[in-house]
C-alpha cells in the first residue's frame, strides 16, 4: 500500500546539472544531472531555485539505457522540454521538481505520508515550500 501512495504523487526531489554535462542545449535540453535527493520519473515538472518553470522531464537515461525513475545518489541524463541551456538552465545549477500546490498540502497535513517519506524527500520538500512562498505567499502548501 505504502508503494501504491508513493507511485501515485509527484515527490519532491533536487537535482544538480553536472558542469561540463552538457548533451544538447535545447529542443529539448539534454543535461547529466546528479539526484540530490528524492526521486525523479519522466514527465515529471522541473523549476529552478527562483520558482520558475523549466518543463518537464520527458526522458531518463543512464549508459544509454532508459530509465522509469532516477533515486538519490544516481547520475544520469535527463532530457527537458522547454529547457535551454544558457537561457534558463546553467551548468551547476540546483533544480526542483515543481510541485503542485495539492501535492504539498496532502504531504504537509498527512503526518502518516511524512513517516513513509525519506529525509533527504522532507528535505527537498522544505526547500521547495520556501520558494513557492516567496512567489506565493505565505499560505502557499498549507
């Protein structure tokens, strides 16, 4: 059960785009990335530390092969619509998935679903809720 709930939400996560990784820089930008923390899948959405959207993470790869998920620690190669490197995404750069407003209230009120969630995933979560609330204001995930 504890996996179906994990499988059903977008988690929080963070990922760095590793200087010198640089596959193609747009349509769409193709990164090496390290996970930082959480979990990420394809068509997962992706923001910068600012809050701004960057697209969404169309595929996952590692030694050419393709991947369903990337966990913490792994380096792999992410491909981002909408991304462009140069323009809105920088070799170096810490990126978060973009979390939808309803995402974060059910993982900030569901004391059950923060104890199957990792640190590293709280963590992540905690950075994200304060970039949104810079944008969004205060009540923002609550």
């Amino acid at each position: 059960m504890r996996a179906k709930i994990l499988e059903e939400l977008i988690l929080p996560a963070k990922i760095q785009v590793l200087p010198g990784f640089i596959f193609r820089r747009s349509k769409p930008a193709i990164v090496g990335v390290r996970v930082l923390a959480g979990k990420i899948k394809p068509n997962t959405p992706l923001m910068n530390s600012k809050g701004v959207s960057l697209g969404i993470i169309k595929s996952i790869q590692s030694e050419g092969k393709s991947l369903e998920e990337a966990v913490a620690g792994m380096e792999i190669a992410i491909s981002i619509t909408k991304g462009v490197v140069g323009k809105n995404i920088d070799e170096g750069e810490i990126l978060y998935v973009d979390l939808p407003e309803h995402i974060a209230r059910r993982i900030h009120r569901d004391e059950k679903l923060k104890k199957i969630l990792t640190p590293d995933i709280l963590e992540a979560f905690k950075e994200i809720v304060a970039i949104k609330r810079k944008i969004h204001g205060f009540t923002w995930g609550l």
